[in-house]
C-alpha cells in the first residue's frame, strides 16, 4: 500500500518534472544556438 502510494507520487513529480521541462525547452534550445553561434565566430 505504502508503495503504491510512493509510486504513484513518483509517477506525479515526474510528469510535472516533463510538463516543466517542455516549458523550458525552446529556451534551452534557444541558448544552445546562441552558444553554437558564439563558438562558430570564435
């Protein structure tokens, strides 16, 4: 039962952990091309 429940908020946190993550994707792709830009005028 106690397991279940670990389980089960394990299963939220990570979903909430994914919906965050899909918030910050375009500004971590974003960064990633303003690096590779940065590194290619270097």
């Amino acid at each position: 039962m106690l397991l279940l429940l670990f389980i089960h908020l394990l299963l939220i946190s990570l979903l909430s952990f994914l919906n965050l993550m899909n918030m910050l994707l375009p500004y971590i792709s974003y960064l990633f091309l303003f690096f590779l830009y940065y590194f290619s005028f270097l």
